[in-house]
C-alpha cells in the first residue's frame, strides 16, 4: 500500500492479524499520542488526493476511452 502510492508519510495503521504487531503499534500509538492526530491528518490528505470523485471518474473515462 506504502509503495504503491509512494506514500512519505503515515496514513494508517498496519494492523497485521498478529498479536505482537498489532501490540507494537497500539503501543507506540499511547506512548506517542501526538501521532493519532498526525496520522489522522495526512490519512484526511490522502483521501481528498486520491478518491476525489473528479479524479476517478476522469481515470475511469481515460481508461474507457483508450479501448
């Protein structure tokens, strides 16, 4: 997911079905919590980016208009 979108900054949780990772991250969430606002930020900025309504519906007609 990181790679895919090239992503610098944290926009989620990685929450793998494992109980020492997903420990780790809740830990490092209480110990940090200027993190939960810092993440839930750029989580906000990602999604305006990426599913903007205008921009996907333009992806899915340049898509349609290339076949």
């Amino acid at each position: 997911f990181e790679e895919h979108y090239q992503l610098k900054n944290k926009v989620n949780i990685n929450a793998l079905p494992d109980v020492d990772s997903i420990y780790t991250e809740l830990e490092q969430l209480i110990l940090n919590p200027e993190k939960i606002n810092e993440i839930g930020e750029n989580a906000r900025l990602f999604i305006e980016k990426e599913h903007n309504h205008k921009k996907v519906a333009e992806k899915y007609i340049n898509t349609w208009e290339r076949f």
